[in-house]
C-alpha cells in the first residue's frame, strides 16, 4: 500500500513562513544558506513516517518504548534510542529537526520535510515482482516514491493564491537535500528471496543507477545543494551476524570473517561495490550539473572505525552487540526484537555503536553526522556548503 498524500489546509501558513524566514535573514544582512531540509532514505533517516503509515497495524516496535529514550525521553518513530544523523544535520545548521512528510502537521513543514521511510529502497516495487517475486517491499516506498512526495508538497505549498510567482524556485533554492542511505533494503529484499550474494551482487548497478536518477529529479526540480549517502557495513550488524554467520547457518566458515573486527567479508564487500560505483557517480554528476554541489557522504568507513577502534571513541561495550535484543552472542533475535516483551535492553546505550541489531545507537549516529558536517567522512563538507 502506498501512503495517502497528506492533504495542507494550511499551506499558505507553511510558505509564508518559508519566505518570511529568508526575507528576515536577508534584511538582517547575514542571510542563512539553508532554511529548510528535504530528507529521503529509509530506516536510518525516518523520524516518524513509518509508524504513521502503520497506524492502527498491530503494534510497530518503533512506536514503543525504549526507543527514543535517550534524547526524546519518548519513543518518536525514529528507530533508535534518540537522534539520528539528519538530527544533528538539523541541530548544526540551526534549523528544527525535521519533521515527518505524514505527520499530518502543515505547521510542522515550515523549515522542510522528511519523506524517509523503513523499508525505502532505491528500486521500485515493480522491479522486485518483476525479479524477485518471493520477497517484496511491503508499500511503495522507494526513492521514485518518495520523491513524488516531495513534488505533491511543493505543489501544495504553490498552488494557493497567495503563493507568489516563483515560489517553487524560492523554496528549494535555499533548501538542503539529503539522500540517506539507500540500497541495504534492496540487497536485503534479495537475499530473503532465496537469491545468492553473488546475485544481489549483481543488482548494485541497477541501485545506483535509480539512486541517481532520484539525484538528478532533485536537481531538474531546482535543488542546488544535495547530500547523497553510501551505505554501512552490512556484515558488522548484528542482525547479519545471527542471520548469515555461524550462529544462524551452519555452512559459515572461519574464513567468511574478517579477523580484525569479527564482520562478514561478502556482505562488507557488497556495501564496498556499491559505495565505489556510488562514488563514481556521484563525480560524474558533479560535471553534468556544475551549477549544484553535490556531497558524497561516507557511511562505511565511520561505523568501521568504531567497530575496529570502538574503545578510541568511547564505547566501551562489545562493538557487534545490540544494546536492545533477545540475546545470543550478537544480542539480537527476531524471535524477541528490541520493543517487543522478550528483549531486554543495556543500561548505557551510548557504550554501545549498535542500538537493536539493525539501527545504530545515537551516540554512533553523533559521531558519524560530525563526520559528514566537518568534512572527515563527506566531500565537501556540509557545514563548508553552508557558508
């Protein structure tokens, strides 16, 4: 099923209040580069969506305690225990954090939109029935989707009569766009489809090629400033480790893990394709659309370094264990996931890098959004694209 787009009775509040926020900047002499942000992805960029499109679904662990119990002292939809990269993006630029595209709330929408959602992917669900019929995404939710999301708000907030000639243009001009990671979901939907690594493998092209499709849609649609995310090392995550490791498949071998950090070496080395084609990609884009700045943002080497290194950055605690699961040697089990009765959760989430097997704990999440704003982990940095 795909999420009804949601209705703006109060759009020209929401533009006006886009507008009036350059306007004031600009008299003040000191005009902020951003004033708003449009987030996409999945799970590691949803700050609310998902939960608001199950609603009234039996329960959405998300939605229950002890997610978001460090920082929201609540649980908020964000599949963490607090802030996300896009919350501390928000934070440094000095903007609200970004709220959720169905929350329902016009007023919400002033400074941007989030349309993330668990379980996007880059690929249409089309693609999936076409290929790979034994497993799918659940709604439509891909990059393409989301992006169509984007379009209906931009409509919405455009069409009034008190919106102002150009209002389009104005309103993505001073906007930060931020494509989270993409393309885990869709190697994930693969392999639970029965397909071999070696096949999902073969789909990376096909990923990168549709996650710079949704790049270019931004920039024909007037985006000027667009982070584009790689992905994770998806054999350091502990629901990868139970799944495909020797806890959960006796075929496993010594030789399938890397000896300095205990992650799997095929999985790892099928985020590494994807992020060197990415990358690749992402130069090529640059050259066809000069007149945008286009940031490719590291994901992989971050979460690396605090799983090889997790002492040197202060979390103390075994780097490929969750702080919230069901046990086993990874903490983690989808017989008894984080927020359902049969887990239990770590006293300190911030000595942990892994939060629920899957998602990454705040503290990580601080430590790789610092990357991405300073330039250590993304080119050009993000702060450096808001002077």
């Amino acid at each position: 099923m795909e999420p009804v787009p949601m209705v703006l009775p109060l759009a020209v509040i929401v533009l006006s209040s886009l507008l009036h926020c350059t306007a004031a900047a600009a008299a003040a002499g000191t005009p902020p580069r951003f004033n708003s942000i449009f987030s996409f992805g999945n799970s590691y960029a949803d700050t609310g969506n998902f939960v608001r499109q199950c609603a009234g679904l039996p329960a959405v662990a998300f939605n229950h305690s002890p997610y978001g119990e460090t920082f929201f002292r609540r649980p908020t939809g964000r599949p963490s225990d607090g802030r996300l990269i896009i919350d501390f993006i928000a934070e440094a630029l000095e903007l609200p954090l970004v709220a959720p595209f169905l929350s329902r709330q016009p007023q919400d929408l002033s400074h941007g939109a989030n349309f993330a959602i668990v379980g996007g992917t880059a690929l249409d669900v089309g693609f999936f029935l076409r290929h790979n019929a034994a497993s799918v995404p659940p709604f439509r939710s891909s990059l393409r989707a989301q992006i169509g999301w984007f379009r209906r708000l931009r409509r919405s907030l455009c069409n009034s009569t008190a919106a102002a000639a150009g209002c389009g243009e104005r309103l993505v001009a001073r906007s930060l766009f931020v494509v989270g990671e993409l393309g885990s979901n869709d190697y994930g939907y693969f392999l639970a489809g029965g397909k071999s690594l070696q096949e999902a493998k073969s789909l990376v092209p096909e990923v990168v090629k549709a996650i710079c499709r949704g790049v270019e849609r931004l920039v024909e649609e007037g985006a000027r400033y667009v982070v584009v995310s790689g992905t994770l090392p998806a054999g350091c995550l502990p629901m990868a480790l139970a799944k495909y490791g020797a806890a959960g498949n006796a075929t496993a071998a010594e030789h399938e893990y890397d000896h300095r950090t205990g992650c799997l070496r095929r999985l790892n080395g099928l985020a590494q394709y994807h992020n060197w084609m990415l990358r690749e990609a992402v130069a090529h884009m640059r050259a066809k659309y000069p007149a945008a700045k286009l940031v490719y943002a590291d994901f992989y080497r971050p979460v690396a370094r605090l799983v090889r290194r997790p002492t040197s950055f202060g979390f103390s605690e075994g780097p490929l264990r969750a702080c919230c699961g069901g046990g086993g040697p990874y903490n983690y089990s989808p017989e008894a996931a984080c927020g359902s009765p049969g887990a239990t959760v770590c006293g300190d989430p911030s000595a942990y890098v892994h939060w629920d097997g899957i998602h990454l704990t705040e503290a990580a999440y601080k430590y790789i959004a610092n990357g991405w704003l300073n330039g250590l982990y993304a080119y050009p940095s993000i702060l450096d694209l808001a002077q």
